[in-house]
C-alpha cells in the first residue's frame, strides 16, 4: 500500500475520527437553533427520540453521546424535531 493509501486509511479510522473545528460547530449550532425556532421549538416523541438514536448506535461517526461528523451531542440533538442528522440517516418525524 501507498504512504497515500496508509495515510488515507488511518485517517478514515474511527478511532482518529475528531469533530469538526469549533467554528464550524458554532455555525451549524446557529443554522440547527434558527431551524428549530422556526418549528415552534417543537420536540420528537419519545420514540422517535429512541429511534433516532438506534441510528447512530452503529454509526461510525458516534463516540460516546458525540457526533463526531457535526460536533453535536446526541442525546440534546436528536429531541428537536427541526434538527438532522449530518448523514441524512434519521428517519423524518
């Protein structure tokens, strides 16, 4: 394998997987926050909340209750009705 081929490989490791920089947190924090408001603040049922969360069980992008794709914490994350999954792998409410 190439130094390309083995660099690129450790990187898609999910154990070197790290969030995003905290600007781009904070700006997809404010888009997340702004579409909620503009729900009503609306929340997802219980077990919508359960399922959304059995989607990222498996997700390599999930370290402990972190996104490791979008910088979120899940368990804050998958309540609101407006906010998505970076994957595109929650169901819709």
């Amino acid at each position: 394998m190439s130094m390309a081929g083995l660099a690129k490989k450790a990187h898609d490791d999910s154990s070197t997987k790290q969030p995003p920089p905290v600007s781009q947190q904070a700006w997809s924090l404010a888009g997340a926050l702004a579409d909620f408001v503009s729900d009503g603040c609306k929340l997802v049922t219980e077990e919508q909340y359960r399922a959304r969360l059995e989607t990222c069980d498996p997700c390599e992008y999930r370290r402990a209750n972190r996104c490791l794709k979008c910088g979120c914490r899940l368990r804050i994350k998958a309540r609101g009705r407006a906010f998505k999954c970076p994957m595109g792998k929650w169901p819709k409410p």
